[in-house]
C-alpha cells in the first residue's frame, strides 16, 4: 500500500522520537496510525497500514504536527519532502 502526495509516492509514515515533543497533535488527528508511548512521552506508528487512511489526511497530519517530527518515506526508505 502507497499513498500519492503531491505526485510523489509515499511508503511509510514514521515520528522522529528525537524531534516529538509529545503533543499528541497527530494522535487525536490520526489515531489509527499514530498512539502515544506513554514510558517515553513522544508518538511513535502503530500502524503503518490502517484501512480507509487517505492521502489528505496524512498531509494533515503532517502538517500540523508542530515539531515536524512526524515524516514520510519512499519505496527505498528515504525520507521524502513535500515542500
């Protein structure tokens, strides 16, 4: 399963624990794919293929995110910008 973002492929989403400053922003956007662990006090996937997510509701996501931590990644595991 893939998603097209701004005519680029997308593989996988991830959260940058480093950069996560545990808001919980993406979880109440996006809580099929993304929960809170909790011993570390960031987000992390929890399922990186949840049915019925949309390509527009990632690009949410991602965008609301305020430390940019959460980041989407091609077919070869590369870090893919949208901007």
């Amino acid at each position: 399963m893939s998603w097209q973002i701004k005519e680029k492929t997308i593989s996988k989403v991830g959260v940058d624990q480093e950069a996560c400053m545990g808001c919980g922003t993406c979880v109440a956007l996006l809580g099929e794919m993304i929960e809170m662990d909790e011993s570390k006090g960031v987000a992390r996937v929890k399922s990186n293929f949840p049915p019925n997510i949309s390509a527009d509701k990632i690009l949410e996501v991602v965008n609301a995110c305020p430390s940019g931590a959460i980041k989407l990644y091609d077919e070869n595991g590369q870090v893919v910008d949208l901007s």
